[in-house]
C-alpha cells in the first residue's frame, strides 16, 4: 500500500536543466492551482456555485509536472477533477470560474460547470463525468494526429479508479497495435470516492499496461520536477513514433471527494491526511528545493504567490460580476 512515508524518492537532479525562470513559472502554476480550488471551495460555501466540484489540492505536481512537458498543441482529456489540468494546459482562470458559476463567458456559455470544460485552443478536449469515459476520446485524439502526420502527443489523465473500466483496457489494446502517441497517466489519489483503491483494485497497476506490452513506469506524485522529467523523456519517445506509454503518478487528494465531502473520518483518518499535508506537500517540496538550491529565496516564492493570488481572486470576482446567458439561447449549443 502506498503510504506517505514510503513514497520513492525524489530524483535531486531533475529540473536541474531547465532555467530559473521556467522553474518559476511551474511554482506559479502550482500555487495558482491551489489557489483557484481554494476560490472553488469558497464559492460553493457561500452558496454562488451551482451544483458540485472535486478539488484537485495536493495533486497539482502533477498537472503541471505533465503540461509542462507537452506542446500548446498536443492534447490532453481530463476528469471530473480536471481544473488543475485545465489551468496547466493553459486556460485561463477567468473563463474557468465563468463556466463553474453557469456565467456566459465561461468556456461552454456557462452550460457545462466544472465537469465539462473543454478549451481546443490549449489543446484540452475536455473534462469528463464518466470514470474512463476520455479514454477513447485521447485514443481518437492520438489516432487522428498519427494519420495527419501532425507529431502531435495526447495525455490521457484518468484517476486510479478508471482502472476499474473495460473501455480503458480496449484502448490500451488498439493504441499498442496501432502504435498511437498517446500517454495514459494513471492518478492515484488512493481514493476512490469513499473507498481505498486497494480495496478495488487488484494486483500490480503497472502490470496493466504491461500486459498490453504498454512500457509503464511510477512516479513520486508529489515532486514536480520528478514528473516533469519523466514526463518529458516518455512525451519525446513517443513523439518519436514509438507507439504508447503509461505512467502512474503516487499522489493524495487533500480535501473531500468533491467539495461537500467535509466528514471523512469514516473512511480516512484526520492523521493521515495530516501526514501528507506535512511531510509530502508538493509546493512545499518543490519550494525547499529552489530556495535550497538558491535559485529563488522565500521573499521572492511569497511575492510570487501574492501575483498569483490576486490574478486568482480578479478572476473570480469577474466571474461573480459576469452575466448568466439570456433565457432565449437555452436550445444554443447543446447537443443531447
Ligand atoms: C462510469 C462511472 N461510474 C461511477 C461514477 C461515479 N464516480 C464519480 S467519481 C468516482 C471515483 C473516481 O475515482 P478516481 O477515478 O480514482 O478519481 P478521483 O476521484 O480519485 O480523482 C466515481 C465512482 C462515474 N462518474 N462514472
């Protein structure tokens, strides 16, 4: 089982070959990741959210590890905890809270909410309220940029209880034997819903894909630049034509299942939560790292987050002030 503490760790020298600025990009993304969610949270206790959302706090290595790897134009789908990958592709927060409140400036006129935000310019073709349900979507995504010729990449993200899913191993099984350009990054939170992912899930998890002759590989989920390298090396292999990969990303979701889930001692103790929180933080990791390695020191990551928060906090507010669509577009851009 995975726990906190036995979690592998941290290659030190990964990020080392990126520059200072773009290590201070990823740490902005990050906070501004947390950020948004804590907004997120906010708006739905004060009762200006309609409907729910998952918060994506504690996993934020991960989004940005990945899209930091990847091109504005290869793709991604993403999950019903999808903001962090939205915001790491590449969407902007303004639009992302438009959508959440039902605003017609959201990225789908405010008639999709937090599960269905989908932004093509950034190369996200959506997130997605069925478990598994983008795995054949990021298949057609890499099957159509291999027919064109386009070397263009797709991520799959899907969290550990997709593994759970057919679709998911039909996939698998055409994208080998078709040798498609796509990466499946599994999430394991540890959780699905209410329940601990060893209690459904049997067996090896990279032993999946590995079946399908899918190389698979495990990352700290918690360490950006653990991720971002990895990613990096398996997004340049399979650009190169070598046909699909899969990397599972150990992490925790530090909140609920979605953001009414506040009473969660009847499935997970107060203390492990605690634990994560204290010792695998991932903005706290990747911030001991630059300011122990002198790139940046805590003056400059606190000036940083302050950017990041009122940004956050602008967007929010214009999303607040915005309009909902007129009653006569109701039938607009719908579709079933
Ligand atoms: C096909 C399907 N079955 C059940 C659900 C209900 N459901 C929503 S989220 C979830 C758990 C998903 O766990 P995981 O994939 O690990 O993602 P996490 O919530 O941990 O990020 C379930 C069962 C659903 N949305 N779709």
């Amino acid at each position: 089982m995975t726990t906190a503490t036995n979690q592998p760790k941290s290659n030190s020298g990964a990020g080392s070959e990126l520059s200072t600025e773009r290590l201070l990009h990823m740490y902005k993304q990050m906070v501004s990741i947390r950020l948004f969610e804590e907004q997120v949270n906010d708006l739905y206790t004060r009762a200006l959210m309609p409907g729910l959302a998952h918060l994506y706090i504690g996993e934020e290595a991960v989004a940005v590890g990945i899209c930091e790897a990847l091109n504005r134009d290869d793709y991604i789908t993403s999950t019903h905890r999808g903001h962090g990958h939205c915001l790491a592709k590449g969407a902007a927060p303004d639009r992302m809270f438009a959508e959440l409140l039902g605003k017609e400036a959201g990225y789908c006129r405010g008639k999709g909410g937090s599960m269905h935000i989908a932004d093509p310019k950034s190369g996200n073709l959506g997130a997605n309220a069925i478990v598994g349900g983008s795995v054949g979507i990021a298949a057609g995504a890499a099957f159509s940029a291999k027919h064109l010729g386009t070397k263009q990449v797709a991520v799959c993200f899907f969290g550990e209880g997709a593994l759970g899913q057919g679709l998911l191993y039909e996939v698998m099984n055409l994208a080998r034997l078709w040798d498609l350009p796509v990466i499946y990054v599994c999430e394991n939170n540890m959780y699905n819903e209410y329940t601990h992912f060893s209690e459904t899930t049997a067996g090896e998890i990279l032993a999946r894909p590995a079946a399908f002759g899918i190389p698979a590989e495990s990352v700290d989920g918690q360490d950006v630049r653990a991720i971002y390298a990895t990613a990096k090396r398996i997004v340049d292999q399979v650009r190169s034509g070598k046909g699909p990969a899969f990397l599972l990303c150990n992490t925790y979701r530090y909140k609920g299942h979605h953001v009414g889930d506040v009473n969660r001692e009847y499935y997970r103790a107060k203390t492990e939560e605690q634990r994560w929180m204290a010792e695998r933080d991932p903005i706290k990791i990747f911030t001991d790292w630059i300011t122990g390695q002198k790139l940046a020191d805590q003056a400059k990551l606190d000036e940083i987050q302050s950017r990041a928060k009122v940004e956050i906090d602008a967007a929010a507010e214009f999303a607040i002030k915005a309009d909902y669509p007129g009653l006569d577009e109701v039938e607009e851009d719908i579709y079933a």
